[in-house]
C-alpha cells in the first residue's frame, strides 16, 4: 500500500475570495477518502485542482508518484466522475465507452474488453446497444463511472456520484466503489449524503471555507467530537418541564442542556449514556420521566459542531 494521492498546500482565490485555502489530502491504496462540506466550502474546486481541470494558485499534487501538470502520462493514472455528465445522449452507451475509451488512449486491441468489462461493473451490459437518451437518470450517472474506468486508473475520484439518483442505483454505485476499493484502488468521494460517507469512508476530511477542519475516521470523529449519545427526556407533569433542566444539568456526565418540542435534551460526554443516573436523579427529585429515548450521533453531529451550518446549507 502507498499514497497514491498527495495534494499538498493547495491555494486557489478568485480575486480577493480563497476559494481553497492550504488543503492537504492524500489517499492510499485500497483506502477511500470523504471530503464533506457545504455548498460553496471548496470541494469541487479542490478536486478540479487534483485532477488537473484547473491550476491552483500554489501547492501541488501528485498522482501515483506524477505530478498532475507534466501532462498525459500523470492524467491517466486518475479517473474523473463530476457532477455534470459526461454523455453523448444520441448514441449507445457502448459508442460512448468506445469514444472515451480512444480519449482516454486504451489500445485498439484492448478496446472491446475494457467496454464490456466497464459497462459490467456499472450493471448495464444488456442495455449496452440503447441509446442513452432512453436510459434513466440512474443508469446514466452509472455510464458515467463506467467512463472514469475505461483506462483503469489508480485514482478514482468521485464528486457527488449518486445526486438524484434512484436507490437501486444508488447501491450499485456503492457496490461499485467498494469493488475498486477492495481491488486497491484509490478513491476520494464527495457528498452531501452522510449515509454514504459512514457507508464508504475510511476516512473523511471536514472542509468549511475553503479549509480542511477536520479528519480522521468516521467512528473516531464522532466519538471525539459530537460529544457522546443524546438523551431526548419527556416528563410526565409539564409543570415539572424546567425543574428537570436544572436537574439535569448539575448531573456529572450531561452537557448542553437544551429544550424543545416538549422535551429535555442532553448529551453524555462519553459512550455510557447515563440512563440509570439520569432515572434515578429525576426520581429522587419527585419528576418522573414519561420516556427517555436515545439519539446515537453521526457525522451530521459532527459537522455541526464543527461549523454549526447542516451539510445541505
């Protein structure tokens, strides 16, 4: 195993904006990396820089040992998914493998093979003769992978893959990326979907402004930083609603007492969730509590600790 992605410093301003400001990614061999952020935090800048779309200001960045700027040999060791299709509408989904597969320099000899290979790990080898006007907007976002791997690149970078797609699709892109993954492929995804970063990510890289905040693995993240399991508390007499905020927030182990919707809600600062000193706390202060119902975190909770913006604003 080794880095086949290294960026590193890169800078990139439209006039007096950073639109990416020092970032640093490296992915590994058989490891997929998540970049998450909001509209407008730099993701798609970041990766257009990584593929060599757009020329940063300063930094550099490193595909499998070549530097993205020497020029085709250093390209086509990345494959390129954006948001926007890369499809020609009015021919087959096999004419348009063929057509990017001489793009992309596969020999001659070797061109049939990588088609049918491609349109197979996308699920759409008996739709391969159909124009593509006539496939799904799921079945579309798949040929659009099935581009990036025509030339069987090291990386394989993904931005926002499964926007708009159908479920069905959407599992066989998650498929699709643990294949290559597991075949030791490089991967650095983007998304809006915190599902698919627990699902795929290794680990992820929390950008906000241009800036990477945070990274590490998903579990690690969540357990170092949203803070533990929340407690979501009802009592059974509303009068005793503010009663048991002041309970609650003098029992060791809560923080962040908050109310609302009828409720009292606390997060434990560890994995223990504290469900038995929180009982037994609010008994001996004659409150009984109706139901206490638990939240576990996710990477949602950690980017709004982070930045306290959701990931959709």
């Amino acid at each position: 195993m080794g880095a086949v992605l290294e960026a590193r410093g890169l800078v990139k301003a439209f006039g007096a904006r950073r639109a990416v400001d020092e970032v640093d990614i490296a992915v590994e061999a058989g490891e997929v990396v998540g970049l998450l952020g909001p509209n407008g935090a730099g993701k798609t800048t970041t990766i257009s820089m990584i593929a060599g779309v757009l020329r940063p200001d300063s930094g550099t960045v490193h595909v499998d040992g070549l530097d993205i700027r020497s020029g085709p040999a250093a390209r086509a060791r990345l494959g390129l998914v954006t948001q926007w299709l890369t499809l020609y509408h009015d021919i087959s989904g096999r004419e348009n493998l063929e057509f990017w597969g001489r793009m992309h320099d596969v020999p001659r000899k070797r061109l049939r093979a990588a088609v049918d290979r491609a349109l197979a790990d996308v699920g759409l080898h008996d739709r391969a003769d159909d124009r593509v006007d006539t496939y799904s907007g799921g079945m579309q976002r798949r040929l659009n992978i099935a581009v990036a791997l025509m030339h069987d690149p090291a990386l394989l970078v993904l931005d926002e893959p499964c926007v708009g797609v159908d479920p069905q699709s959407r599992n066989a892109i998650f498929e699709l990326v643990e294949a290559r993954r597991d075949g030791g492929v490089a991967v650095l995804y983007t998304t809006h979907y915190m599902e698919e970063a627990e699902r795929l990510c290794d680990r992820v890289g929390i950008i906000d402004a241009g800036r990477v905040i945070e990274e590490g693995a998903p579990a690690e993240l969540i357990a170092r930083l949203a803070g533990g399991t929340s407690l979501r508390i009802r009592v059974t007499d509303p009068a005793e609603h503010e009663k048991a905020v002041k309970v609650l927030a003098g029992i060791k182990g809560l923080r962040g007492v908050t109310t609302g919707d009828g409720a009292v809600c606390v997060r434990s600062k560890g994995s223990d969730p504290h469900i038995a000193a929180v009982v037994a706390e609010l008994l001996d202060a004659g409150i009984t509590p109706s139901s206490i119902d638990l939240d576990t975190p996710s990477l949602e909770d950690v980017f709004l600790e982070l930045t306290g913006k959701a990931l959709r604003d």
